[in-house]
C-alpha cells in the first residue's frame, strides 16, 4: 500500500535541493552546538516546568497548600501549556522558529524567577499557571528546529542528546529537593536556578542557533535560506560547496504557493498521520505526567516516606538518561515506530512490579526501585522516538504548526485530563501503576498498526514522494 503527500513542494523542487544539501553536511563540531545550546534549552525548560510535583509536597505547609490549591497546581499550569501551545501552533509557520522558542524560554526562566518572591498559595497557582502558558511556546519550538537543521541520519542523535538533557533536569530536581526537604525555604530556593537562567539561555540561543533555512524558503526567501546553509557549511568546516540562491530560485516554482491553512492538518492524507503521531504521544506522555508529578506524592500516600519518594523520582529519571541514549540508538536499527513500541512495551515488567511492590513484605523497597529503574529505562525515554516522528509526520509548510499542535494536543489528555483525573486516586496503587500500565500496552500497538516509518529526507518522506504504508 502507498501514500502520497499532496503538501508542499514538488521532490523536484527547490525544498528537496535544499534539504539534499543540508542533509550532505558532513556532522561536525557546528551540529554539536547546535545540538548543545538546545539541549541547554531542555534541560532548563525541563527544570522550571517539571517543580510542580516536588512543590505539592514542599509548598504545602509553608503556604499552607488545600486540597482545591493541589488539583490547581496538578492540572492547572500543564493546562495553560496546552492553551499557550495550541496558540503557538496557530502562529508557527508564520512566526520563525527562533521567535516562537525565545518567547516560550523568556516566559517560563521569568515566571519561575518569581517563586520565590510567593507569599500565598493563590500567588504561586498563578505564577505556575503563567509559567505553563508561556511553555507551551517553549516545549515542543526546540523539535521543528532540530529536525530541519540536522542532516537526516542525526536526527536521531539530537533527539537522544535534548531528551537526555530533560531526564537530566529531572533527576537533579527530586535530589535538590532531598537536600532541600527540611529547609523551610526549600521550594523557594528550589526554583531559583531555574529563573536565574533567563539571564542566560535567551542570549545563547540568539547568537547561536540559525533561523531554518526551510523555513526561509516556505517564506519565498532563497537568498536567505541559501545564505544561511552557506553560513552552516562554514561553520561545518567548508568540506561541501556551498549553495547559490539563484540555484533555489530557478527550482521554486513560478506560482509560488501560498502557506496552506491550519486546517490542513486535517485533511485526507495527512489526518491519519497527526493522529498516529498525537496517539503515540498520548500514552508515552501519559505514563511520564502521572510518574512525574504524581509519583512522589502518589508514594507518599501509600505509605512510603517523603525522602524515599523523592530519591525514587530521582532514580527513575537517573535510568531515564542511559534510557534515551539507547532509544536514539536504536531508532536508525529497527525504525521509530518499532522504537515507540519497545519502549512502550519494554516498561509493561517494571509497572507490574511496582503496582505489586506493597504486597513483597521485606522486597517491597526492592521491587519498587528495580520496577522504577526498567519504567525509565524504556517508557520515560520512548520521547527521543515520539517527537522526532512527531515532526516527521508534516510538510515543512506544516511542521511548525503541525508539531506543536500535536504536542499540545496530546499534553491536554495527558497532563491535564489524567493527573487531574487520577489524584484523587493516587493512593491506591493498583489503580495508579494499574492505569499507566494500561495506557502503555495500548500505546505500543498504535505506531506499528497504523503508522508509517518515516526516516530519510524529511522532503522524501513527507513533500510529494510515495511511501509504504
């Protein structure tokens, strides 16, 4: 069975010049800042979005947090990230994609910056619900960027690096706040490097990371797109000829298309593609929302320690690192879609053995760590797969909009609707492991029964050229 994508540019056209010369830059020390300031980009966005569940348990006494606070601070900024995605997705394509990741990382490293000034529960809700709506910019910007600046076969590693910077951030969080937990101040002094990055990261990322040249080109600009390949093949080490723009504008075709509408997203031909790439990130993005915010407290309402679960959260993430590492691996060996699914599947072990861990007597605190362990080993890392073929599913015209959009999409289900739905919940753990176990087995049937592979050039698999289903 084949498919053709009618979006876009014809193969022939200027865009597959251009993603063929992109593609033959050799990978070098340029990819590796690129891949570096971005990975600083997730790590720090993963730092200042990812203290709401350490605050659930810091925050609560010294701003005396109720029951009506913890839902809000739950659901409420994971929310607000879906509101500010969904609105980033409507202006990516539009807007660069510097544009829509900057004001994402200036909003979040300044809202965060303001946690410790808090002095009442309804002050931190909104400094958290003003936080997740400018992530929603910043979270899901870094992947349309990435995906349209590396050569293809290093999409992979990009992935596996920005993800590991994420699991990176999560493992330090739960240690801070160990450190941290008998220290009143402790989810004040939490948050503080987090917002002291906005001095940082915004100006790294201005100097060192390029508009996409794509990008560029969708716009009817060849001159710009050409001069900024140039500037990368330069940077690169000058080891392939550079590109002329009059090359890219005798390629464009004469009635130069216009961006196609949002709804596009939608149409016969590409709905089946957003939804398999949502689908895949809802039960991956399920299963990480319920363990990262609601784990720690989840373990302390069933009976474990505030420090155990703090130290398991972190041990999880910890796993999570080499995790991704592998998943990045294994996506150019067996597929993303098959990666998507051996991790999905490859966490099933470890969430029976947690959900069974308060029935092991002595072993309890054994089964629950090594259940811990093998669950961020695989579904915490399956992310460095999903949104890398996420991205890969639109058109250049709609990657921007596409990826966001389906990002957005699937945190609403997965961060809002499930921990909100689950927290009252939490306190049974058949019912907590039980559910995230049965999201995942779901999940990693999903890609390979009704997605497609899509490596090679991002023009190849999604502009015009026929592949198998």
């Amino acid at each position: 069975m084949t498919e053709t994508r009618t979006i876009g540019r014809s193969p022939a056209g200027a865009s597959f010049v251009l993603g063929q010369k992109l593609d033959s830059i050799p990978f070098g020390a340029y990819h590796i800042m690129v891949i570096g300031v971005l990975a600083l980009v997730g790590f720090v966005e993963g730092y200042d979005l990812s203290i709401t569940g350490l605050l659930l348990v810091m925050a609560k006494g010294p701003l005396q947090l109720s029951g009506a606070d913890i839902r809000w601070l739950v659901a409420g900024p994971t929310l607000l990230a879906c509101v500010g995605g969904f609105v980033a997705s409507a202006r990516s394509d539009h807007w660069s994609r510097k544009t829509v990741m900057q004001m994402g990382i200036v909003g979040t490293t300044f809202f965060t910056l303001l946690v410790p000034l808090v002095q009442t529960a309804e002050q931190l809700i909104i400094v958290r619900l003003l936080t997740g709506l400018a992530g929603g910019f910043a979270v899901s910007a870094a992947f349309p960027i990435a995906a349209e600046l590396m050569p293809a076969q290093h999409r992979r590693t990009y992935g596996a690096v920005y993800e590991m910077a994420l699991a990176a951030s999560f493992t330090v969080l739960p240690f801070v706040a160990f450190l941290l937990a008998d220290n009143p101040l402790g989810f004040r002094l939490l948050a503080l490097p987090g917002g002291l990055a906005l001095f940082v990261v915004p100006v790294l990322v201005h100097f060192a990371i390029p508009e996409s040249p794509r990008w560029h080109l969708r716009c009817g600009r060849p001159q710009a797109a050409a001069d900024t390949v140039n500037a990368i093949i330069r940077h690169a080490g000058s080891r392939v000829p550079t590109l002329t723009g009059g090359l890219l504008a005798q390629s464009m075709r004469v009635d130069h298309e216009q961006l196609p509408p949002y709804w596009a997203l939608f149409r016969r031909g590409q709905l089946r593609w957003t939804t398999v790439g949502i689908l895949s990130g809802i039960c991956a993005g399920t299963a990480a929302f319920l363990i990262h915010v609601l784990l720690p407290k989840a373990l302390v309402d069933q009976g474990a320690a505030v420090t155990f679960s703090f130290g398991l959260s972190s041990l999880v993430y910890f796993a999570s690192i080499p995790g991704k590492a592998f998943t990045g691996f294994l996506m150019e060996i067996i597929g993303r879609r098959w990666t998507i699914t051996y991790a999905l599947a490859g966490s099933l072990p470890g969430l029976c053995l947690m959900l069974i861990a308060h029935r092991a007597g002595e072993y309890a605190t054994l089964m629950m760590v090594t259940g811990g362990l093998i669950t961020g080993f695989t579904v915490l890392s399956a992310f460095t797969a999903t949104r890398v073929y996420l991205s890969e599913q639109f058109p250049t015209a709609l990657r921007g909009r596409g990826h966001i959009f389906g990002e957005a999409f699937a945190r609403l289900f997965a961060g809002v609707l499930a921990p909100f739905l689950m927290e009252p919940h939490i306190g049974s753990p058949v019912i907590f492991f039980g559910t995230i176990l049965v999201v995942v087995a779901i999940g990693a049937c999903i890609p390979v029964m009704f997605g497609r592979e899509t490596v090679g050039q991002l023009e190849t698999i999604t502009e015009g050229v026929p592949a198998a289903a």
